[in-house]
C-alpha cells in the first residue's frame, strides 16, 4: 500500500504510552506512526487466529 493510499487520523494517547512506544520504535528502527501500525497489525493478526482456532475447536 503507498502511501497516498493511506488514511490519515487523529490519535489522543496517553503521554506515559506514548513514549513507551517511541522508545519500542526506535530499538526496532521504526518509526512511532510505523510501530503503531506495526502494533495494530499484530492485534489484528492475532484475533484473526483465535477466531480461526475457535471456529476449529467448535465445529
């Protein structure tokens, strides 16, 4: 995806996580926009899996 295709909004965080995750970005060499994006693809991913294992598990 380039980014012009990207959808730019407004994000209120608390200052204390904030910094938490610049410091994460920079020990990862991202930056802060590109490790939350990071982050929430990760989350994404993740309950995509549950969803998947528990629609294995019940049927």
């Amino acid at each position: 995806m380039s980014e012009k295709d990207k959808k730019a909004f407004v994000l209120r965080i608390n200052p204390a996580l904030l910094k938490e995750i610049e410091n994460w970005a920079g020990d990862e060499f991202r930056s802060t926009n590109g490790q939350i994006e990071y982050l929430l693809n990760e989350a994404l991913k993740s309950k995509r899996k549950r969803r998947i294992n528990k629609n294995d598990t019940e049927g």
